[in-house]
C-alpha cells in the first residue's frame, strides 16, 4: 500500500475512531513516525490496518486462479491497457482464460482467440451489501 492510500485510509479510521469510540481529535496526535500518543489508538490502528490488509484483495498468480467463475485479470500484453479491469474466466471448451466481453484496443477487435494469457487474477469484489456483511464476519 502507498502513502496515499494508506494516508486515505488513516483518515477514514481516525473520523471512525471520533464518531465511534468518542475520542477527541487532540486524542489523535501522532509522533513523527506516525505512532498515536494513545498506546489504545495504537492498537485499534495497527488491528484497522492488519484488518484492511487482509481483506483487500491481492493480486496473484494465474496458475492459481479458479476455473470456476468469473475473476478479474492482469493482462501486461495489452501496454496501456493491462491496468484496466478485464473480466473473465476459464473456457473448459478452448482450455483459455477468455474475456467475457470482446474490446477493441487500437482498432483491432480482440475475441476469444486473440486474448494474450493473463499473468495474474484477483477475485471480483462483492456486492456492496455482501462486501458490509463479509466485513462484518471477518474483522
């Protein structure tokens, strides 16, 4: 995680920390390093972060992806685009990972056989409801 996202996340945990535990801003100081003055703040950071990190999803070798359904994919062979989120899954019929939806990418219609091999795969995220009952469960 880079400094952005983890200064994003920092703030999101810290109006948590007001809204729910009634802590005071002044409560929320932090020395140069980025350590809370609260050994209690502390901990629930440390325990926010470790819980995000374990939820967000990773990205992972393809040779581990399911054959079962539907996941997102990293494809570096498509340059400029490798970085957008390519849907797909495995054809038992053609014994590929394909796309589900066929692209244009400069001017040339990409179709099942012409999709280069992903090198990683994530799962697709849930649902907005399901992805607040699953984090419920889980942290």
């Amino acid at each position: 995680m880079d400094e952005k996202q983890t200064a994003a996340l920092r703030e999101v945990f810290e109006r948590w920390e007001v809204s729910e535990n009634g802590w005071d801003k002044d409560d929320l100081r932090r020395h140069p390093d980025g350590i809370y003055h609260s050994a209690r703040i502390h901990e629930d950071w440390s325990s926010w972060l470790a819980c995000y990190q374990h939820l967000a999803p990773q990205w992972q070798p393809i040779e581990t992806a399911p054959k079962d359904r539907q996941v997102l994919f990293l494809v570096p062979e498509f340059g400029v685009y490798a970085e957008s989120p390519w849907i797909g899954g495995w054809s038992h019929l053609h014994e590929v990972w394909t796309l589900k939806t066929p692209y244009v990418i400069e001017g040339k219609a990409v179709i099942v056989n012409d999709v280069p091999t992903p090198t990683h795969w994530m799962p697709l995220p849930a649902a907005p409801d399901a992805a607040r009952e699953q984090e419920k469960k889980t942290c």
